[in-house]
C-alpha cells in the first residue's frame, strides 16, 4: 500500500542495450563456417532451380496427346492418363467404385478410431466387421457383387489393406511374443525368443519368398493358400517380430508395484495385462511403435517382388506403356507423395499421443 | 465362525538361500490393529507380503480369515478379496483417472457393473475426503491424496482386513497427518488392520497391539504401552530407545 510520505526510488529510464550491428557481407562471408555455409546453402538452391523448372513450369498437366510430353518437363498429364490403374491396379474398371469403397472404409475406420477413449473391445469388434466388409466389397462372389479374384485386387487398396491388416494381426501377436519372452517359464520364453530371433534375423525379401514360392511346393497336395494371403502371413510375422521388441522394452519400463497392486485388488491376469499392463507398456514405447508402423507401411511396397499387386508394382506397371515417353520419374513421385502422406499422417497422430500422455503425467 | 482374521503358524520364507521369515506365527482376531516395527531387512514387508500371497511362503501355514494360503488358486482369489494392500509407493494406475482407479478394480475382479462400481468409488473416495479430484490423473496429485487415493482403491473391493506397508514413508511430512488420519478414521470404523509403520504416535492411539521384528524373527509382541516403555527383549528395548531418540 502507498503509505503517505514514502519515498519511492524511482528506476532510471535507460536506453535499450545497444546491439552491435553487423554489415551483411560480414554475416555471410564474415569466417571460414559462414562463408562455407553460404556456400553450399547457394548451390543447394541453385540445384532446386531446374528440378522446379522441371516440375511446375515446363511441366505438362494436360496434354491431347502422350507426344506433347516429348519436351523434357514433367508430365503430370500421365499420371491423370493412368491415375485409375496406379491406384487400383488391374481391378476391372467397371467394378472400381468397390475398390473407393474399401479405402474410404479404412480412412473412415482410422479417424473414428483415434482416440484412445475408444480403444475397447467393441471397437475391435467393429474393425474386425470392417474388415470383413472390406474383403468382401474387393472379392465380391456374394451379395450380388462380381467376383474378384485376389490376382486381380492391385493398387492403393492393397497397399492399404497389406499395411492395416499386416500391423493390426501382428499387434496381438507381438503382445504375446513379448509376455512369452518374459515369461518365468522356460519352454515357452525359448518357443518366443527363438521366433523373434528367426524372424529378425532373415530379411523381409527372403520371407516373402519363402511365403510365396516355397511354401505352396511344401504344403501337402491339394492345400493351397492364396498368394495374397500368403504375402500377408509374411508381412504380419515380420511386424510381429518387430513389433515384440518394442512392446518388450515397454514392459520392462513398467513398475513392478503396478502388477503387484493388480494382483493384491484380485484382476485377474489377463484383464490386468489388457487393462494394466499394456497401456502402459505402451504408452512408454509411443515413438518407437510409430517408427516401426511406418517402416512397416513402406515395406508392403516389397511384395512386388513376389507379383503382388500393391500400389508401387502398379505404378512400374503403368510406365511400361510405350505411348508415353519416359514417365517413370513422374509415376515414382506420385506413388512417394501417397506413401509420405499416410507416413507422415502416422508421425503427427504419434506426436498428438505423446502430448497426451505427458500432459497427463504433469497436469 | 471362531477362526482369526489372520493367523500364522511357523511360516518359513527363504530368498534363494537367504532366510528371510524365521518360524513367524502371529494372530490377529477380527477388528484388531496391529503395528509391525523393526529395523530395516527385519522382513516386515515380506511378512505382510506373504499374507495375501504377493509372496509364497516355503514352510508353516497362513490362514485369512477361514482360508489357508495354499496353490489351490480358488483360495488365493478368496484371499485377495478378504485383504486390501497400501503400498509405500501408491501403486495407483497412473493411466487411469482417480475415479478409474477405484472402479475399474471392482468391475474387473469381481464383475461390479460399472455405474455401481461408480458409486461405489465415489463414495469411498469421499470418506477419505478426496472426491474432488476424482477426475485427476494420479500425475496431478501429491503424495498425500495419492495415498488417500490408494486407501479409497483397496477399500472399494469391500476388504475385511487392511494391510499397509510403511504408508507414510514415502510422504514428505508435512502429508504425513492426513494419510494418518484417513488410517485412524478406519481403525475407528472397526477395520481389522495390520500396519508396518514407525509412526510411534499412530502406533500408541491406534494400535491394540506392537509387533517387533528382527532378522526375520517375530521377537516380542505387546500393547504400545509396553512395548515402548518396558519391552522384554533388550533387542526390543534397544530399537525402540533408538526411534524414540530419532523422533
Ligand atoms: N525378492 C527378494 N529377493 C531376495 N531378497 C529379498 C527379496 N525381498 C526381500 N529380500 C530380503 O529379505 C529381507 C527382508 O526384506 P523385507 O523387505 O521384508 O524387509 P523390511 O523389514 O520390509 O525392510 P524395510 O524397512 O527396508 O522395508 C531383506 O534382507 C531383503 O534384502
Ligand atoms: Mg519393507
């Protein structure tokens, strides 16, 4: 409070600090680092120049003929021309809107399950219908619906399906590869140690391999599995190998007095693992989950070598055309631009998680 | 039904070749407050560990309530429903809100629908006077609630015996009381508890009887009175002399 006949020591009012001021050549060329930096930050920009040139301004978005795109520019009119057989391979055309279908299904089913107040049995139950759905709606043979055989499902839908199916079987196989892997009883944390290892230690190329070409000349007469299918066997144990890693390093960040105040209020096991323990484990292991989820979406593109149809294989496919001259740069971008999108949708959605979890941890 | 709430006869319980419970009998009739004391590694948490079976026993028999600790699994769950657990660190779900943390529990291990379970929770967390952060994190709060939040946890699953190990030893002091009272407002309500604790002040209000442990060893057991004034045992006598000089 002013009490009456205070005296107050008034601040001194000062000018603000003075700031040296230096030339602009002395900031871009002052010593050897910045000189060097400028440098290199010139040719970089130099360099983009023509890649620019090449993409936007000589580049033909609409063309009456493939011939026009002879010029050297990009030919972004190709892409329009086989937009259809990129995304959806050799699916018959009459039949595509089901192929649309399938991926605006998965689109909608990843949105309404972001969050994870939503993540319970029901919405399991949920996906696996969707998933059915799906399978149905690019197979047909029911419901009125053409049949499709798997040979001819390509493109997107594939990709998207190898990629949710694939991370979304191995989840739970990762779940119990990583418990099997702590677990106090020898047979079966041998049985998980020596599938993980397997599995980590053989490239992804060699089991699809082994899944595509090998397995129908080992299964008995009359069995067969199809290719499709099995391609998806191969993705789905690599992701689960991966996967239990990461779960397992989870689990090893987490309290052992969590489980013990489980078992002492009586939750029985495997609702406490569900509802206790792997929330958690979880939660601690956010970022490396995303990094592996978005290796494993890349690496669906892998099963062109084994024929499947996924989007990159229908991409190569589409260059092949003799009409067009030379648009494989054009095809390969646009196939990029999908995959960074879904990868880089991924990482911001893992980065929302996190900012959850610690605001939840330091209210 | 005539038996003790928790009786002990000779319980043995080695840590590989470590002995860590020398023929341990003790028991504790229906509504008793028992205090457990006694010096560091003296096997105070591995004696109320073995009571609910977070720790198995090698030798002697547990009884809780008309049960006895065994491998037949039926009776362990029977167990865990006589016996609540506080743990010195909380324990509490940090993933789960406060109100998740005390219903949750009740609807996984004993199938209590969820609107129940609530109101349940709910009015448990207000005997220990914290229902107003039920929609916390456990993150968000300080040790003391914390522990009040455990205590409330435990409670829901409806125990008929309360056992706390070193409860207040993780609090700053200033938190100490108010878990404290929360622990006597229990005992007043007639809860069977058994309590490892060096709180000499909560010992003498509260409890009806002191155990001494040492080396594993139940050495001396008696009202408060007597175990801090005129104890038998001089290991007894020197423990206590050393906490009535720290306190
Ligand atoms: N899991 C375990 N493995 C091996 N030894 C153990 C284990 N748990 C406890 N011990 C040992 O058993 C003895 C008794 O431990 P206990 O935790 O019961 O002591 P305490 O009386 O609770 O001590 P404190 O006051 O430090 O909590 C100690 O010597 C301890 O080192
Ligand atoms: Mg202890």
């Amino acid at each position: 409070m002013n009490a009456p006949g205070a005296v107050y020591n008034y601040i001194e009012p000062q000018l603000p600090p003075h700031i040296a001021r230096k030339p602009l050549l002395k900031i871009v060329f002052g010593d050897f680092l910045s000189a060097t930096l400028t440098i290199v930050a010139i040719a970089i920009i130099l360099s983009i120049l023509p890649v620019l040139n090449w993409a936007l301004i000589n580049a033909h978005w609409n063309v009456a003929s493939p011939a026009e795109c002879q010029d050297g520019g990009a030919c972004w009119a190709f892409i329009r021309a086989k937009a259809r057989l990129i995304m959806f391979g050799l699916y018959p055309p009459g039949e595509q809107w089901r192929a649309v279908a399938v991926i605006l299904l998965i689109l909608a089913m990843i949105l309404a399950s972001l969050s994870p107040r939503l993540w319970n049995a029901k919405l399991l139950a949920v996906w696996a219908t969707a998933i059915g759905v799906m399978l149905i709606l690019m197979g047909g043979g029911i419901a009125g619906l053409r049949f499709v055989p798997t040979s001819k499902w390509g493109g997107l839908p594939v990709t998207l399906l190898l990629a949710v199916l694939s991370l979304g079987l191995a989840f739970p196989l990762a779940v119990l590869l990583a418990l099997g892997r702590r677990s106090p009883l020898p047979v079966i944390r041998s049985i998980s140690v020596a599938v993980i290892e397997l599995v980590r230690g053989l490239p992804l190329v060699g089991l699809l391999f082994v899944a595509a070409i090998l397995l129908p000349l080992l299964l008995p007469a009359g069995w067969t599995i199809d290719k499709l299918g099995r391609t998806l066997a191969a993705l789905t144990i690599f992701a689960a190998a991966y996967l239990a890693e990461v779960i397992r390093g989870g689990l090893q960040g987490l309290d052992d007095g969590q489980i013990e105040a489980a078992e002492a209020l009586g939750i029985p096991y495997w609702k406490m693992i569900w509802h206790i323990v792997l929330p958690q484990a979880i939660q601690n292991v956010i970022p490396p989950l995303t990094n592996t989820a978005i290796v494993m979406v890349k690496n669906t593109s892998l099963v062109l070598i084994v024929g499947v149809f996924d989007m990159l294989s229908a991409a190569r496919s589409a260059t092949t055309d003799p009409a067009w001259p030379a648009p494989s740069t054009e095809a390969y971008m646009f196939v990029a631009l999908i995959y960074f999108l879904i990868c880089f949708g991924i990482s911001l959605y893992s980065r929302h998680l996190e900012l959850k979890v610690s605001a939840r941890a330091h209210g | 039904m005539s038996r003790n709430a928790i009786e002990l006869q000779g319980v043995e319980k080695f840590y590989g070749g470590f002995h860590a419970l020398k023929r341990a009998s003790l028991s504790v009739s229906l509504g008793e407050r028992v205090v457990v004391c006694g010096p560091s590694g003296s096997g105070k948490s591995t004696i109320i560990r073995c009571i609910n079976r977070l720790e198995k026993h090698d030798g002697g028999r547990i009884f809780v309530g008309d049960v006895e600790l065994g491998d037949d699994l039926r009776n362990l769950d029977a167990v865990r429903r006589e016996a609540g657990m506080v743990f010195q660190q909380f324990n509490l779900f940090p993933h789960l809100t406060v109100m998740e943390n005390c219903a949750l529990p009740q609807i996984l291990s004993r199938g209590t629908r969820r609107k129940a379970a609530e109101e349940n929770a709910r009015a448990y967390l207000d005997r220990v006077h914290i229902l107003d952060q039920a929609e916390k994190y456990p993150g968000q709060l300080s040790g003391g609630q914390k522990q009040r939040v455990a205590i409330a946890r435990a409670l829901c699953m409806r125990p008929k015996i309360m056992l706390f190990d070193e409860p207040t030893s993780a609090l700053d002091p200033e938190m100490i009381h108010e878990v404290l009272d929360a622990m006597t407002e229990l005992a007043e309500g007639g809860m069977t508890m058994m309590v490892v604790t060096h709180e000499m002040g909560f010992a003498r209000s509260v409890a009806d009887r002191v155990v001494y442990m040492e080396a594993g060893e139940i050495v001396e057991t008696g009202p408060p009175k007597e175990m801090f004034g005129n104890a038998r045992d001089p290991r007894t006598q020197r423990f206590m002399s050393t906490i009535a000089a720290s306190a």
